[in-house]
C-alpha cells in the first residue's frame, strides 16, 4: 500500500475545485459547457502526472455526480465533501486517507 501523500490528495482536490469554478463561470458567461479536454487542462496544470490521471478520471465519474448542493458548497469554498470523495476515490487505488490541509487556488 503507497505512504500517505497529503500532496497527491491536495492536487486532485485543488484540480478539481479548478475544474467546477471553471465550469460555474461558463454557465455565469451564458456557454453551455467546457469542451473536456479545456476543462482538464484547468484542473491538470502545474500537476503531478499522477494527479493528473485521478483528476482525469475524477472528472468524468465525479463531478457529473456531485449533487447541487456539494457543488454549491464547494463553490462557497467548503471542500468538506470533496476531501471525503477524493479521499474514498484514492483509496480504491490503495492510497491512504489523509487529513484534509489547506490549498490554493
């Protein structure tokens, strides 16, 4: 089982926040969308390629689940259920839970 890297977990989260405030401004500018690979592009840049394939795959599996009201939370700034989502995620590919730490947008 990998060590725990709080960094790993801090990327996803970090690139996937990106990736939602991303697509909450094409809303706010009247698009329909973000063409996927824009949007990956925001979420993967300046990242671990290992992060990057989790935010990948996150990305098509997760966010199109988020209900409304995570989405609204996390737009708000609260990444709570994020960091329990990518915690749960990672751990599926035998990485260890880590304590939520702060990131920068």
């Amino acid at each position: 089982m990998p060590s725990a890297q709080p960094n790993l977990h801090r990327e996803v989260v970090t690139g996937i926040v990106q990736m939602i405030r991303v697509l909450r401004q094409a809303r706010r500018d009247g698009k329909s969308g973000v063409p996927f690979d824009e949007l990956l592009a925001v979420g993967s840049e300046g990242k671990s390629s290992e992060a990057q394939i989790f935010i990948c795959e996150f990305a098509k599996d997760g966010i199109p689940s988020l209900r409304q009201e995570v989405l609204r939370r996390i737009l708000d700034g609260d990444y709570t259920d994020l960091w329990r989502s990518a915690n749960h995620y990672l751990a599926g590919f035998g990485h260890p839970r880590v304590e939520p730490v702060p990131i920068e947008l």
